[in-house]
C-alpha cells in the first residue's frame, strides 16, 4: 500500500510539473531570424536590465543553438545597449576579432582563421559580419569583442621557432621540427579529439613540446633567441593546459571572470558572455575531476560579484543531428527529457516565476543536463551531462529547442 501511494503521488508531482511547464513555456518561433520579434521580446526585456548575461549553449554542434543565442545577442545589442561580446577564446584571438568589428579590416573568415576551432563556423561569421555593420552604423558606439581566455599559443607560433631554429641551427632543425610537427595538429584538431577519432599518432603532445624545449634550450644564445623561446614557452602552456595535458575539461576559470569583471569595470559597458552550460552556470558544478568534487565555472564567479546582475541562461535541446553525431531523445533523468514533455518546437522558461509545490522540488533538487562535446559517443550517452546541485540557483532562464541540425564549418575548420 505504501508503495502504490508514493507512486500515486509521484505521478500526481510529474502532472503538476507538465502543467506548470505547459503553462509558462513562451514560445519561439524562430531559432535564428534576423529580426526581433515578438516571440523573445519579453525574454530579451527579462535579460535587458543585466549587467553581465550568460548566454550557455549544451553543444557547440547545433545550428539551432547557436542561432538563438546570436538573435537574442542582436536584441540586446539593439534595444538595450549591450556593447560587449565576451567569448570563451584566447585574448590574442579576441583582439583579431575586434580587431575585425572595429575596423572591417579583412574579413571575418580570416579573422576566425587561428579561433578555437568551435567557432570557426559560417554562422560565427555570420554574427561576426552583423556586428561588423552594426559598428559601421555606430561609430562612436561600437560593440567589442573580448576573449576571456589567457594568451595562447597559435600555429603561428611553431613557424617562428622553427624559422629561428632554421637560420641560427639548421643542424637542429630536423631534431626539434619532428617534436613540433605532429602536436602543432592540435590547433586544427584538438588532442582530445584525435583520441576520440582514433586519429592520435599516440606520444602525449606535451611530451613533444617538453622535448622541444629541452632541445631549444641547448641552443647557443643570440640576440633573437628570446624571442622564439617566449614562442615556445607558449606552445608548452599550451599542451599543458589543454583538456588531454591536464587530463580533463575542469580548469581554473577564475582569470576568465576577473578578465570580464575587470573589462566592465574600465568600459562599463553591459555584456553577453557566450560559452558552455557548464562555464555560464551560476553556480560551482557537482561534476569536477573526482568523484564529489567541484567545478567553478566563469558564471560562478560572475554571479559571486555581479549577484542578481548576472543572469544565466541554459540554451539546450532534446534530440537531432550533430553533424558529428545524431542525438537521440535524452535520457529521462535529464532536464532534456522534462523540458520535452511541452510539445513546441522551441520555448523558453523563466525559472523565477510562480510555481506550485509539484514544480518547486524540481527548480531546487539536483539537476543534470544534457551537455555534448567533441567526443561525444551516442553509445555513451547517459554520460554526457552537466550536473547542478540547484536548476533554479544555477540558470534563470531555460531554452530548450526540440530538434537540431549542425553548424557549417568553415573550411579550415572542417576536418
């Protein structure tokens, strides 16, 4: 008898939250219109009066993610004076890319050349082309785009050791050039990732980078050889810092905040900040590198000193085609699979409103979303999660569009 009244009561509890759900799910129409519309008006007016706006994305495969994310960004832009785009990429990219917004100089494909490799996509032109006009329009206010990430190394950083190498010790050049030239592959396609494809030549990379330096340093001393060692130091931070050097994705995102606090703070501009579910998230993750320890994202960080003027918003989606993979209808332990029970093609909820008891115990327990990267494997599925220890505590906002379709690569970008 117990039994068959806690079942009754937990289908009592999963038909008030359907309920709850259908009723304040707010649709849209649109994952990727140019125009703003009346379907995200009131969501853009919630977002509006933030400083810093979280803009989380649960895969960086999905057109339709990316789509809503920049339609909403342009609302932003031009109704409530956000000037700032941050972006989960180097600071040397990031300067490339203002460079490119402020100024129209080359193009915006060739401004994404050396970018972290998920956003060298013609959608990212695309948003980067928009903004290009937008500050033609706007002279005097532009919008900027910041890389929250250290400097990092960049291919061009392997051509100027080994031009150094090559003119100052050509005996050398073959000895070092062997270490170099298979990690520098890391750029176009990350070590991690190679490992996943079965495409990895098998030495960790940041044993070939170590073995380069030592190499380097044996090198005679002259007037350019500084020069081409920052390049090189660079290049070891680089592969020792990488998901596959450090042995997971968990890294310190404390300077990413301060980097996007500090921006604000000098510019006082408002900001849209575009990463991962797990870097927007306003609170630390319960899915660190061991068992029950925790991640910090950038949103924890920011939401520590922005309080209520950081807003979080988690852009997920039930099922679809990756372009790497298809993505099938998530498991039914993830907010995904909860999300799905309203039957649009694309809504969104404000986890702040009025909700009845049945809906309170979800908004506040633990949660898991669906969170797809470049390693996915739709035989490992139930792995391939983000966890919360609060939904309502971690994002304001929840988008959740039915079906995917993938991201165009750019060209430099497709294998």
């Amino acid at each position: 008898m117990g039994s068959t009244l806690a079942s009754s009561e937990s289908n009592t509890g999963t038909s008030g939250l359907r309920e709850w759900l259908r009723a304040r799910a707010q649709p849209i129409f649109d994952t990727h219109s140019n125009s703003i519309g009346s379907d995200i008006a009131a969501l853009a007016e919630r977002l509006g009066s933030a400083t810093v706006v979280g803009l989380g994305e649960s895969t960086r495969f999905s057109r339709q993610t990316f789509g809503l994310r920049e339609r909403v960004f342009r609302v932003l832009v031009e109704q409530y004076g956000f000037r700032t785009l941050a972006v989960q990429d180097s600071a040397r990219s990031g300067e490339r890319l203002d460079a490119y917004v402020r100024t129209g100089t080359g193009g915006p494909e060739s401004a994404l050349a050396d970018a972290w490799r998920p956003t060298r996509t013609a959608e990212m032109a695309a948003a980067l082309a928009w903004i290009r006009e937008f500050n033609g329009e706007h002279p005097n206010d532009p919008v900027r785009i910041l890389g929250v990430e250290p400097p990092r190394a960049e291919s061009s950083d392997y051509d100027v050791v080994l031009d150094y190498v090559r003119q100052y010790a050509p005996d050398r050049l073959a000895a070092i050039e062997s270490h170099l030239g298979p990690i520098r592959t890391a750029h176009q396609i990350d070590e991690h990732v190679q490992r996943h494809q079965g495409i990895h030549p098998g030495r960790p990379f940041i044993e070939d980078a170590r073995d380069a330096l030592v190499l380097f340093e044996k090198l005679p001393v002259t007037t350019e050889s500084e020069n081409a060692l920052t390049h090189l130091r660079l290049i070891v931070d680089f592969h020792e810092k990488s998901v596959a050097g450090q042995g997971g994705f968990a890294r310190d995102e404390r300077p990413a905040a301060q980097r996007v606090i500090e921006w604000q703070r000098d510019t006082g501009a408002k900001i849209a900040y575009w990463d991962g579910i797990a870097h927007t998230a306003a609170l630390p993750l319960g899915d660190g590198p061991a068992e029950n320890s925790e991640f910090r994202g950038t949103g924890s960080y920011l939401r520590e000193h922005f309080g209520a003027r950081y807003v979080s918003v988690a852009i997920g989606f039930h099922h679809g085609d990756l372009g790497m993979a298809m993505a099938p209808e998530p498991l039914s332990d993830l907010v995904d699979a909860t999300l799905g029970m309203v039957d649009l093609p694309a809504f969104y909820i404000d986890l702040h409103s009025d909700a009845p008891k049945s809906a309170q115990q979800w908004l506040h327990e633990p949660a898991k979303l669906r969170t797809i990267s470049g390693i996915y494997d739709p035989a490992k599925d139930a792995t391939a999660h983000t966890t919360v220890r609060s939904l309502v505590d971690a994002y304001d906002v929840l988008v959740h569009i039915r079906e995917t379709s993938p991201v165009h690569w750019l060209p430099q970008a497709s294998s």
